[in-house]
C-alpha cells in the first residue's frame, strides 16, 4: 500500500530524483508514453507538479531539492513525449499483436489493449491520438495500437505533435500558475494528484459502464494489416446437426 501511495505521490518522485529531478521527469515522459510498462507512472500529476515545483519558493518544501528548469521542461517535455509515442507506434506497426499476445499478469491487462483500440475506433485516428493523451493507460497502449492498426505514419507524427505540446506544455504551465498563486502549495501536491487521476479515468469509467449496460465488450472490431481475424464459420453443410 505505501508503493502505491509513493507511486501516485509526484513529490515522492521529485524527492526521490533530487538533484535530477528535471532530467528524471522528462525521462518518465518518455517512458510512460513509448514503453509499455510505464503505463503505471503518473504522468499527468507529474507534469503539474514539476511547474509546481519550478518555482523556488515550492522547490524549498521537498529536502535536497532544487527549482526544476521550467524553460527546459517547456522545450524538451513535448519532445519526451512525442519521441515516445512514435516509438510506440513504431514497435506497433513493426510487431503488431504479437506485443500483446500475452496473458494477464498484476501488470499487464488485455483490457488495457481494447480501450486503446476502442479510443482508435469511436473518435477516429486524429482526434484518438490528441485526445488519449490526457487518458492515463489508454495514452501508452493507443500509440501502439495506432502503428498495428495501420495509422499512416506521418499523420501520426502530425496529430502526435498537437498532442504532445498541448498535454505537455499545458499541464506544466497550470502548474507554474499555481505554483506561483498559492501559498504553500506543496501541501496540496498528493490530493491534487488524485483528483487529477480520478478526472483522468472518469472516460473510461463511462465507457466501462456503458459497455456492461450494453452486454459487451464495448470494442468495435479493430481493422488494420496486424489485425488477426476470426476462421469462417463452417459452411451449411459442414455444420454438425
């Protein structure tokens, strides 16, 4: 339990990197959205809390920890982020689904693999890939899905590119604001982490609850050239009666 705790918490992190703490965020950036297992790292309440902790007077609450570099994370964030998702996409359409092709495990769901495909399907390649960005899990596994699906490489680049610096850039200025506005605001890191990620999940909530209203899944069938499809049913007179 204290794990978990420590994992949500970013000033946990921010501690736990000290003096590297601005190269540490950009790296769990990258890692959350180009490898698969770092689909758990909090990206959305990190970036908050490293324009948060730009600021000196915010940086002088966490011990050892000096202000993180708010022009460097302005530049390189976006870069982190969009780096990683075409390498997602990348592994995608090279291996397909056979990234996938393993059981459940504590880590890893299959479930994890059809909201993505579900995001790709219901909003569209463009607006799935800027919108999943703010969606944690859903923004590891759609870049992925996108490359086994067939999404065209340099739309992708184009809509990643929109996605990345809109994510990236938007939720470290709030934080800077923030960090700027508000008397000892270190205070309120963790459960402003929370209810960062509990915004973040209410869409697949929605989706998980319509899904069972309806009896299914929920997942459109997924087309693209890694798409395994199902064997032709029998014909009427190979049916067994």
């Amino acid at each position: 339990m204290d794990l978990l705790h420590n994992l949500l918490d970013p000033k946990w992190w921010l501690g736990l990197l000290g003096p590297f703490a601005t190269v540490g965020v950009l790296g769990i950036i990258f890692a959350e959205t180009g490898l698969l297992l770092g689909f758990f790292l909090p990206g959305d309440s990190l970036l908050v809390a490293a324009g948060v902790f730009s600021t000196p007077e915010a940086a002088q609450a966490i011990p050892g920890l000096k202000p993180l570099s708010f022009p460097l994370l302005l530049v390189l964030a976006p870069v982190c982020a969009i780096v990683g998702a075409q390498l997602g996409h990348h592994l995608g359409a090279t291996y397909g689904r056979r990234m996938f092709d393993r059981p459940d495990s504590k880590l890893f769901k299959r479930e994890y693999v059809e909201k993505a495909e579900h995001y790709f399907q219901r909003f569209g390649p463009a607006r799935a890939v800027v919108l999943a960005r703010f969606i944690p899990i859903v923004r590891t596994f759609l870049n992925p899905v996108a490359g086994m699906l067939g999404m065209d490489r340099k739309r992708f680049f184009l809509w990643n590119c929109v996605g990345g610096v809109i994510w990236t850039d938007g939720l470290l200025i709030f934080g800077r604001l923030v960090g700027s506005a508000v008397p000892n605001i270190d205070k309120y890191i963790l459960p402003g982490a929370m209810v960062i990620i509990l915004l973040s999940v209410i869409p697949i909530i929605r989706e998980v609850v319509k899904s069972r209203r309806n009896g299914g899944s929920g997942v459109p069938e997924p087309q693209g050239k890694h798409h395994r499809s199902a064997p032709p049913a029998p014909s009427g007179g190979d049916v067994q009666r």
